[in-house]
C-alpha cells in the first residue's frame, strides 16, 4: 500500500488520530475517487476503458487513485478488468442515503444559475 492510501488509526487529512471515519473522508474527497467507485459499481473496467468512462482523467491520476483503492482494499483486478472488493460495494451501497439527500437538497435549493445568488 503507497505511503499516500489514508488508512483507519494513522494520521490523516483533519485528523490526528486518523480515526476510521476521517481516513475514508480523506480518501473519498480525493480528486475522482468518488467517479472511479461510481464507474466501477456499474460494471468493471481496464484501465483504458476506465479513463475513458471517467472522461480521460490523466493516466497518472487514475494510476495513482487505482494504486489508492487497491491498498484500501476497495478494488482489485481480475481478468475482467478493476473491479469493486466486497467491502468496495459495501461503501457505494452504503452512500445511498446521502445520494437520497443530495436529491432532496437539489430540489430545495431550485434550479442553479450561473452567476448563483447575488
């Protein structure tokens, strides 16, 4: 696992006790984690095939995100390609609650504008 993969009991981004719960919000915030799990959740993919879905994210990101993932035990590779571990699927499945929220917060908040509120 790289030095980098933020791991439960280690310190991490808002935490000094690198307690469980910030260690994933420190992985999770990172720069297309959240993309990479979503793709992967609705099927595996190569590496290629992968930055293509994630719209060519740089090959060095997604590289660096894979490398994450797998030493946080959320992918793997298998001859069809990354997809997600059991524990992986767990996390997804366990975001739909704040996908349901999110839905609500959007219909709340009304139609964005470009300039937002002035």
């Amino acid at each position: 696992m790289g030095a980098s993969t933020p791991r439960p009991g280690v310190p991490v981004r808002g935490s000094e006790s690198g307690r469980p719960v910030m260690a994933a919000l420190d992985l999770l915030g990172r720069r297309w984690t959240m993309r990479i799990l979503w793709e992967l959740s609705q099927a595996p993919a190569g590496f290629r095939e992968l930055q293509r879905r994630c719209e060519r994210m740089s090959s060095s990101v997604l590289s660096t995100r894979i490398e994450e993932l797998t030493g946080a035990r959320l992918l793997t590779l298998d001859g069809d390609g990354y997809r997600l571990t059991q524990l992986g699927q767990d996390l997804v499945e366990s975001l739909s609650p704040l996908a349901a929220w999110s839905q609500r917060w959007a219909e709340e908040m009304g139609p964005a504008t470009a300039g937002g509120p002035e």
